[in-house]
C-alpha cells in the first residue's frame, strides 16, 4: 500500500520505512559530525568520490541522492578546503544533508543506529 502521493517509492516521502545500507549509515554518521563534505568525480563520468576515508562511499553516495537523504552539488565546492587529494577529479563539489536526510540522522541517533563518527 502507497502512502498516497504520487513519488514512486513508499517510504520516501514519510510513511513507511526507509532502508539503507551499512555504508549509508554510515555515511550519514559523518553527515551528523560535519554538515558539508567534499565530493569529486571525473567529466566523463557520474560516479562520485569521496576520498576523505579509505573506505568507497561512492554506492552510498548515489543511494542517499536517489533517498533524496543528501544533495551532491557540482557547482558549489567547499570554501577553503584543500582538494589536492582530488587531482584526478576535477568536476569537485560538495554534498550536504537535505532536510529530509536530517531528519533520518535525528532518528538514527535516536535509535542508537547511527555509528560514531571518525575519532578525533
């Protein structure tokens, strides 16, 4: 049963549940310790990369833009961050949480779900 409007994915729009991977979760754990992260990928590709952790969030990246979770911005890359790391990407941007994907952190630290982000 749908929840009535017409989005295509029941659990998107707040009735139902919604599902994630272990990376996304994990990836939104970062989200809930620093609200802009860097993002990158090549012209001829769509593939996104984070490199700020050895792990390839780059499946997650893309599930938590189709859950509408994150906003994966080309045009806006972070002010005063130093995307040497990135030399083999030069389409570098930024990724942020939109209000629904906030609203997904608040719950999964509710729930106690939501790792712990990287020690400090």
């Amino acid at each position: 049963m749908g929840c009535g409007h017409d989005c295509g994915s029941c659990g998107g729009c707040g009735g139902g549940a919604l599902e994630l991977t272990e990376r996304e979760v994990e990836l939104l754990g970062r989200f809930a310790q620093i609200p802009f992260l860097p993002v990158a990928r090549r012209w001829d590709s769509e593939t996104p990369v984070y490199l700020e952790e050895e792990t390839d969030f780059s499946g997650a990246i893309v599930g938590l833009q189709l859950k509408r979770l994150i906003r994966v911005d080309y045009d806006l890359p972070l002010v005063n961050f130093d995307y040497a790391a990135y030399g083999a990407y030069p389409c570098r941007g930024s990724m942020a949480l939109t209000e629904r994907g906030q609203a997904a952190v608040e719950l999964l630290e509710i729930q106690g779900a939501a790792p712990a982000g990287p020690e400090p």
